[in-house]
C-alpha cells in the first residue's frame, strides 16, 4: 500500500475517532447521566403501594424495579393517568441500559421494567404489585432508558435497531474507539517508520559495499 494510500486512511480513521468522541460525549451529557441522576433522586416504594408523579403531556419515564419479584419476572405495574384511565406500558429493547450500563444504577439492584408515556398533563399514579403475592421487591418512578422508536442502519437502511440499544452500545463503545484509534494509528506509523528506516540502511549498506576481487 503506498504512503499516500495510507495517509489517506489516517485521516479517515482521525476523523471517525473524532466522531465517535463527538457522540459519546452527547450520549453521556444527554442520557447516562440524566438518567443515573433520576434514579438516584427517586425514593423507592415497596410493592402493593402507590406512588403519584406529576408529569407533562408527552412525557415518558420508566418503571424500575428491585428485589426477588423484578428478577423472577413476576412483577407487575398499573399506570393510571389524571383522569384515572390506564395507560399503556412498553418493555426494553434486546439490548438495553441494564445489558452495558448496569455499573451507571445509582441504586443497586434496581433494573427498568418498563416505560410509559403521559397523555396529559397531571397526577399520575404507579402501583406495582407481584402477582404471585409471595415475593417482595421495590419500584421507582425515574428516567427512562429504553427510548422510543428505531433507527435503520445497513447500506438500504432496511436493518431497524431501537433507540435504546444504540445508546446503549453507543455509550460503552465511542468514548473506547475515540482513545484507542489514534494510539494504534500512531503506534502503526512508529513501526512502519522504523522499518523504513532499517530497510533504507540495509539498501544503503548493500549499494556501497566493495565487492570481493
């Protein structure tokens, strides 16, 4: 590979080391940390109680759970909005906060259950119960880690990731790449460096040899 090849190559590695820092700055500036701040501010409730928060419309938290009920899966949560209508929860992507980010809970042992949007402006109330009645556990009411929609990524844009999973491997993946890629690239050009010049004193030390009579 020539030399121009390669310092083509640099530079688009530089700047996709740039960019990757660029992104996991945001990633942490606008979603790990407000998140790990939200359940660390809220008070956990112990399973069979209610707990009230006052929400905008549009709003969307999460429902995050403790205890031997939220890890046998038994734990089950009801949202009713200010009018008292129940409203609709959604689970976590395959890929999710607790998958690469467990270390970033304030309060050990807690985990997303689920998420919920609110449709109005008010009082809103989650009441979290274990439906096999045995097991305790708590729940908070904080930020959600799951996001909404997706985002297709592939040469056609066909393949759809959740948005959650891509700040969830975005967040333990750029700020690592965006330190490494300039070492090795550097560590690389040092090496290639030294064996052009050892090559260079070889080619040198051949071309000005005497031969043997």
């Amino acid at each position: 590979m020539t030399r121009g090849r390669l310092a083509d190559r640099d530079a688009v590695a530089f700047g996709f080391s740039a960019l990757c820092a660029c992104i996991g700055v945001l990633i942490w500036t606008l979603w790990v940390l407000p998140v790990a701040a939200s359940v660390r501010d809220a008070d956990p409730v112990p399973l069979g109680r209610g707990e009230t928060v006052e929400l905008r419309a549009g709003e969307r938290v999460g429902i995050w759970g403790s205890g031997i009920s939220a890890m046998l899966g038994t734990l089950e949560c009801s949202v009713s909005g200010p009018d008292g209508a129940a409203l609709p929860q959604r689970g976590g992507p395959s890929l999710s906060w607790d998958d690469t980010l467990w270390w970033m809970t304030p309060k050990r042992g807690f985990e997303q259950h689920t998420q919920f949007t609110a449709a109005h402006e008010g009082v809103h109330t989650v009441t979290c119960i274990d439906s096999l009645d045995t097991y305790d556990g708590e729940f908070l009411v904080a930020g959600d880690a799951f996001g909404s929609g997706s985002i297709g990524l592939g040469r056609t844009g066909g393949n759809d990731f959740a948005t959650g999973t891509l700040l969830a491997f975005g967040a333990v993946f750029c700020l690592p790449v965006a330190a490494l890629l300039p070492v090795v690239i550097l560590v690389r050009r040092r090496v290639t460096r030294r064996r052009s010049t050892r090559d260079a004193e070889r080619a040198h030390e051949s071309w000005t040899e005497s031969p043997e009579p």
